[in-house]
C-alpha cells in the first residue's frame, strides 16, 4: 500500500469517526407517549391476562422494559406535576388534584426550550393553569370528554368532532409533519385521556370483547380483613360504587346524531338483557366488572392503534432512527383487584406504573430493567438526554446509565410515596409509606395504623405482617429508612394538605 493510499484510508476512517460521533452527539428527539390511569397489567408486554396491546409490545420489543416502576403519589394532577418538575407534591404545590400548578415552577420543558428544542404538549393537561415552557400547546380543559373534544391553545380553543384518541393523534401527526422545524429537535408529550373513568370506548371497538368473558381476577371478593381499616373503609368498589353512567346503562351526553345512534346500536341490546336477567348478589358484581373490564380495555385498544399510527409515521419518515419513544402513564390501576376500580393506594396496581422506553442504536432491543424508578426521575432523564445540566432542586434520578444498560452502584433501594387527598371521592385514607424489592411499610398517619407487607410471599398484599413478632427486625429498619426518605425528600412533618375545605 502507497503512503498517498495509506493517508487517504485515514481521512476516510476519520472522516466515518467523526459522523458516528456526531450521530451519537445528537441531541435526540423524544416523544413522551402518556396514557391515565393504564395499569401495567393490561399491556401484554407486562403479561396482561386480560388483553392484547400490540403497538405498545413493538415498543418493547425495540427496547427496554422497566418491570419496578411506580409513581410518588397516585392520582392524576400530582402524578403530572412531579413528571414536570422531577419533584414530590408537596414541594411543587400539587399534592392532590385541587390545587393550581404554579407555572413559575422550573420544569423540564421550559429547561428544553432554552436549549432550542421545539417543545409541545397535545392532549390532557389537567393541572389548570395554562401550560408554560412550550412553542405550541393543545389541551384538554379538565379531564376531557371522550367525543367531540373542544382543545385549548395559546391564543384560541377548536372544538373537533370524532373520537378524542383519534383526534390527539391526529393533532400530533399534524404538527409532526407541518409544523415542526427539521433543523431543530422536539420534544413532544403526547398526552391521551384513556382509559380514564368512565372508558368511553371509541366507534371502532364499540363491539370488541363481546364474544368473550374477561377473566376475574382471584381478589374480586376481597373482605379486607387482613388489612387496616382504610382498606375496609374505601370508596371504590365495583359491586357497590359504579354508577349507571359508569355502566353504560345511561350513554353519554355529548355525542353528535350520528355518534349516539351508533352507541344505542352497540349498548342497548346488551343493555335489555341484562335488566331482563334480573342479577342480584355476586352474580351482579360479575356482570358490573364485566362491563367495567371490557370498556377499561376498549379504550386501551384505541390507544395502541393510535400508537402505531405515531409509530408507523416516526419510522416512514425516517425520525424514528433519533427519537426516544417513552410510554408511560400518571398512575396505575385497579382492575377488579380487591374489587375495586380507581387508584389512590399503595397497594401495587395502582403504585406502579407503565414504563417502555425506545432509543434506537442505544437501548438494547428486548431487554428488561429489575431497578426501583419512579416518576421523579422522568424529568431529569429527558434533560439528561439532551445534554442539559439537572437542577439540584430536582429530586429524582436520571435513567440515561439504566438506558444505557448500566445500574450505578448507588442506585437507590427504597421508593418514597405519599398520598394526601383525604376526605375526597373514594375516602381513601391519607398514607405515606416505603418500598423496597421484597417489603412495603405504608403508615395511614391520620388514623396511626401501619401495614407491613412481604411481597416475596403476599405478592397480592392480602395480609400485613406488622403485627408479626418474626417480622419486628423487618419493621424497625424500614421505620427508620423511612424517616432518612422522608428528611432526603422534605416530607414535612405537619401535612400540608388542611383536612377540609
């Protein structure tokens, strides 16, 4: 080989070095995917018994799984709140869904906007100020409605006409391929309302699910005797607290001439049946979580065809090589599970949360993450991923090293949680509490009654062990980790929330 073919093999290599290099120095787009109230045991990708999702599965099928992912508190404003700010609620002014977000708060967006990323936000909002830190928003105003949703910007507010998963995804798609500057990067949180109460299902899968029975899960006659009285005194059950709206027995109000005649034509046969059987008992309770189950996943089935239109459009037209996809949602939830419906608890449906995460040429396609990570640490990975400094008033941890196939030797051990909003709807009892891999301590602080669970061995958390004399080791060291939680997080010690208003 010459010296002149030698050199010029050297610029090629270093020329090929340096486009990787810039390739991987990238700043990446990220598209944060978030559903209400979407419990990770209806996704298959987590196992689900009950239902298939396969947009959400092709996610982690291209990425990674988190399998320990919860939430700081499990209710729908706080939860979004401490994904903006990477804070607990009681730092960031929203510990319960009755207070205004303080739009002064730093948040990932605004830190994202200053590094000239487009920043957007389509769909439910829920936290009722006006969203700050982005070029362009389109929300919900309050929960939403299912149909013919009105959407609110910076300077107007459209009412649209069809089904609200459809309509968002349209909205993003739109603003993806008109709207968007290519010379810059996004960061989009595309934000559904379902499967929210009360499960709408859209025209598509009025039907779905009709031809099968859904199966029970073993605690729908949960007698809560192994627990506290907070878990006896609730609020939420499917045999006693669905309403008729709930149930379909009365259809929505706001559907066009059109929309409600298709409704009636899905509905009232089934509807007539049931009013004809004349159920009573356990057999009635069977029939409500019936109904409930198979609306919940009608809305999630809409979801994941709207997923894979976003998808489909992200790898069409070549974004998807540079865009982290982030699915997650604001809680988990109860689906008959200690016969109950909602979220609000502890307890692990509703503690835990969905989270798959897609970064191409990065994430190992497939793999699953066993680490404790929780919605405080969403903010600090998407500035992290962009190259932006994590304020130290963010109390989370960034999940780039987990992404990345890496777990820091110090990695956290124990989750803090804390629940505030007592008397509410539901009458779920104020608590605050600490979870580790295998134990959980949750105190109802108002009431003074602790439980202790061993999730190795009561995975369905059906009987606390506080009281045990074998488990009094186990109870005094999560006491006393608790309280390190609780002084590394500012818990306060007198609760900021006032009983009653």
């Amino acid at each position: 080989m010459t010296q002149r073919s030698r050199w010029l093999l050297m610029a090629v290599a270093a020329a090929l070095t340096t486009a990787c290099a810039d390739q991987s120095d990238r700043q990446p787009n990220i598209l944060f995917v978030f559903t209400d109230d979407h419990a990770s045991h209806a996704i298959s990708a987590y196992g689900s018994q009950l239902n298939q999702t396969p947009n959400i599965d092709r996610l982690a099928r291209d990425g990674i799984l988190f399998r320990n992912a919860f939430v700081t508190n499990s209710i729908c404003a706080p939860s979004r709140a401490a994904i903006l700010t990477g804070q607990f609620g009681h730092l960031n002014g929203v510990p319960t869904n009755r207070e205004t977000f303080d739009t002064t708060n730093v948040t990932f967006p605004k830190l994202l906007q200053q590094v000239g990323y487009q920043t957007v936000v389509i769909g439910k909002w829920h936290l009722k100020s006006r969203p700050q830190g982005f070029d362009h928003y389109e929300v919900l105003r309050g929960q939403g409605p299912y149909y013919n949703p009105r959407l609110f910007t910076p300077t107007d507010s459209v009412q649209h006409t069809g089904y609200t998963t459809d309509i968002l995804t349209d909205r993003v798609l739109e603003w993806l391929e008109t709207a968007r500057d290519p010379e810059r990067p996004f960061m989009v949180m595309y934000q559904h309302k379902a499967p929210h109460r009360n499960w709408q299902p859209g025209p598509d899968h009025l039907d779905t699910y009709d031809d099968v029975t859904i199966p029970e899960p073993e605690t729908l006659f949960d007698d809560y005797m192994g627990r506290t009285s907070a878990a006896q005194a609730q609020e939420m059950t499917v045999a006693a607290h669905l309403s008729e709206f709930d149930l379909k027995l009365t259809p929505p109000g706001n559907l066009t001439e059109e929309q409600l005649e298709t409704w009636n034509a899905a509905y009232e046969p089934k509807n007539r049946a049931f009013r004809d059987a004349g159920l009573t008992g356990d057999e009635l309770t069977r029939w409500k979580y019936q109904r409930y189950i198979k609306d919940y996943l009608r809305a999630i089935a809409s979801v994941d065809d709207n997923l894979g239109r976003v998808l489909d459009y992200l790898e069409e037209s070549g974004l998807a090589e540079n865009t982290v996809v982030v699915y997650s949602s604001d809680q988990g939830f109860y689906l008959g599970d200690h016969g109950w419906y909602d979220k609000r608890w502890m307890y692990e449906e509703s503690f835990r949360t969905p989270l798959i995460v897609r970064w191409p040429g990065v994430v190992d396609a497939g793999s699953v993450n066993e680490d404790l990570v929780q919605n405080l640490d969403y903010a600090e990975t998407f500035l992290d991923l962009a190259g932006v400094v994590i304020p130290d008033a963010m109390q989370g941890l960034s999940l780039v090293p987990l992404l990345r196939g890496h777990t820091p030797n110090d990695w956290r051990d124990a989750l803090y949680y804390q629940y505030f909003e007592y008397p509410a709807v539901h009458m779920v009892q104020r608590h605050y509490g600490i979870r580790t891999i295998r134990y959980k301590l949750v105190h109802y602080y108002l009431i003074d009654e602790w439980e202790l669970f061993d999730l190795e061995t009561d995975p369905d958390e059906l009987r606390s062990v506080y009281n045990d004399p074998q488990h009094q080791d186990i109870v005094r060291d999560l006491t006393a980790r608790l309280g390190e939680l609780r002084t590394q997080y500012q818990a306060p010690d007198e609760d900021p929330v006032p009983e009653s208003r």
